[in-house]
C-alpha cells in the first residue's frame, strides 16, 4: 500500500517517529490508517537501522478512537462481515505494538480514547501531559472495551478498570500518571525538546529512553476532586460480582454521603447500554487471568457478535444517536439489566456459528508484553 497522508513519517537517524494525521477527525483511525501503521510497524521491526518508534499526532488530539461510523456505514451497506477486516487489523496492530521488539514512545497529546488508547497503552512508554483525557466510552456506544483494554484495564489498581470501563469517566494526565495507564508526564512546553532529545539518543535501550523522558519529566499533583482519590469506594463498589450489585452498592454509597461523584456514576452507567455493561464487566474480570493475546482473541469473538447484531443491535443504535443523528437520545434494546440473562452475555463470548468467520489469528510473537514492564 502506498504511503497516504492520513499517516505521516519523519526519519531522523535511528528514530522513526510516526504521525496521525485527520486532525479535523480528532485522528479517528480509519482503515487505510491502521494498515499502514501495520505495514510500517513490521518494517521497521525487521530494519536494523531502526532503534526507537515516537508516535505521535497532528492538531488537538492524540486518537479519539476507531472510526466507527465509517464501519457502521460499511457493514450497512455490505453486511455484518465487511467489519471484521478493521477490527481484526486493528486487534493484530495492538498486538504487534504489545509485543514489539523495539521501543514505542507514545506522546499523548488531547484525547486518547478507544482505538487511541489500543494504539498506545501496549507501548512501553507513554507519556501523558496537561492536556491529556484518557477515556474508554464503549459502553454508551453499544459497544465495550476493545483494543485489548479488558487487559490493560484489569492490570490497574484495584477495581479502578472496572470503575473506567463501565463509565467511561475520563482521566487527566494526573491521574493517568498516577493509575499506571502512563508512564511519564511531561509538561506540555517540553515535549517538542523531549521529542528532539529521543530522536538524537540512537539508542534501543529502554532504561536510557526511560532516564531521557525522566529529565523531562514532573509528578503532577492530582486534582482535589481527583477520581484516583475515590478508590477504597471505587473498591467498595465496583468489586462487586454483577452490573446489578455495583448500582446497588453505589446508592448505599449514595444514600450515605449525597455525592455529586457517586451521582454522576450512578447516572453514567444507567445510560448505557445493559448488554454492553454485563459484556464489559465479563470481559474485564476475564481479562485479569489471560494474556494481552487471549485478550484480543476474545474481544475479537466479542465484537464480531456485537456486528453480527443476532442478540442486541445496540452498536448501531449507539452509533445512530451519538455520531449520526447526534440526539444523544439511544433506545437499548434490552432496555433493562435485568432483561440481559447470562446466557445472552455467555454467547458474546462463543466463537461465531459461521462457516466463513473464524477466531482472529496473531502471529506468533517471541516478545513480551511491554504493559506488563513498563514500570523501570
């Protein structure tokens, strides 16, 4: 595939820095992106010459997520199937990225959202600044936490995953920092010289990266309202076993302390989709005890009978009243919690009764997972 200007290069010496670039899309990654970040991602593994990867992006956002209304419309026009070539590619780049050989230096400038985080948060290093909004808002689309979320979501502290993942709360640099979803925080009027300084050190070595981003870098203190101060009741709340028994433990909660917080957690997954908040808490508890690899097979599986529609179209509802219509207005069908059984939720989990669907396959791989030793 030739290269295209939705994703640009800048080689200087040892360093490839990567650049999104549909700013006025806020860098939605569009199939034509993912490919060549893909082809990019497995030429520079194999090239010698090559000893770092920056990515980065152009205008106010890092990657608001995977287009999905550009796959909605696709799977509108040519069925169900025609989603499973973005998706797959997408889950294998996230793979990739997890398991690189090379260091990935991820600078996280505005949004980081969906397919934005996919695209980072299996890096070894991701550096986070003021302006930084971390968020993982599936589950008000009809969707749930994909891109290998429900592993890098499962590893942070306590049952915080749980609590960023059913409501999509969004994070600041600070509390991205603090939680583990980033590696570093760099204000942001030194991340152009922290760019500079990487692209000269000509080094691969993780812990010489990690002490350049380190002179860069601050601990920012966290708000006073912070949500990273909210985990003994976070714990409290989201350890609990169902969707069900986490609303029902936060208004105890509530009913105690008349809290503008617990309220807005309250009412944030009441909005969302039923079926997609018992699929999201699964596959996050699922993903505590699997590999980054599982994982995406898994949430492959899952997102396959998410498009296929056969037990809920709530996707394309989501879809239709949050970036379509925008009347923010969506219909969940089942519209109640209580409605979505565990046999529905199970067969979100099951490999697709399709003669032409199978599981996603990733090639094989000899590195491990950065998430898990990005700490130096």
């Amino acid at each position: 595939m030739a290269p295209t200007n939705q994703v640009l290069v800048k080689e200087s010496s040892n360093v490839r820095t990567i650049i999104l670039n549909r700013p006025k899309q806020l860098n939605a990654l569009s199939l034509e992106m993912v490919s060549r970040l893909l082809e990019l991602f497995h030429a520079y593994e194999k090239d010698p010459s090559v000893k770092m990867i920056i990515l980065k992006a152009e205008g106010r956002a890092f990657c608001a997520g995977g287009d999905v209304a550009a796959v909605v419309n696709d799977i509108n026009k040519g069925g169900w199937k025609v989603g499973t070539d973005f998706f797959s590619k997408e889950f294998t780049l996230n793979y990739l990225m997890a398991t690189y050989t090379k260091p990935q230096v991820s600078l996280l400038r505005g949004i980081v959202m969906g397919g934005g985080a996919g695209a980072s948060m299996h890096g070894r290093f991701r550096v986070a600044t003021d302006n930084s909004v971390f968020a993982m808002p599936e589950t008000a689309l009809g969707l749930f936490p994909d891109v290998g979320a429900s592993y890098y979501l499962s590893r942070l502290p306590g049952f915080f995953g749980e609590y960023v993942g059913l409501t999509g709360a969004r994070l600041d640099g600070a509390e991205m920092l603090a939680c583990g979803l980033a590696t570093h925080f760099a204000p942001l009027e030194k991340l152009s010289s922290l760019e500079d300084a990487l692209c000269k050190a000509n080094t691969c070595d993780p812990i010489v990266i990690s002490n350049i981003i380190n002179e860069y870098s601050i601990t920012p203190k966290l708000k006073e309202k912070s949500q990273y101060f909210r985990l003994k009741t976070i714990e409290r709340c989201f350890s609990r076993r169902t969707v069900e028994d986490i609303i029902y433990a936060l208004e105890k909660e509530n009913a105690k302390s008349m809290d503008d917080w617990i309220s807005w957690t309250i009412q944030s997954i009441k909005k969302a989709s039923p079926t997609s908040l018992k699929i999201s808490l699964r596959s996050i508890r699922e993903g505590r005890l699997q590999g980054v690899g599982q994982c995406l097979i898994r949430e492959y599986r899952m997102v396959c009978n998410v498009m296929k529609g056969e037990f809920s179209r709530d996707f394309f509802e989501g879809c239709r009243a949050l970036l379509l219509d925008k009347d923010k207005n969506s219909k969940w069908e089942p519209s109640k919690l209580e409605l979505v059984s565990d046999n529905m939720v199970d067969h979100y989990f099951e490999a697709l009764n399709d003669k032409d669907w199978e599981d996603l396959k990733l090639p094989a791989r000899s590195n491990l997972p950065a998430y898990a030793i990005s700490k130096l």
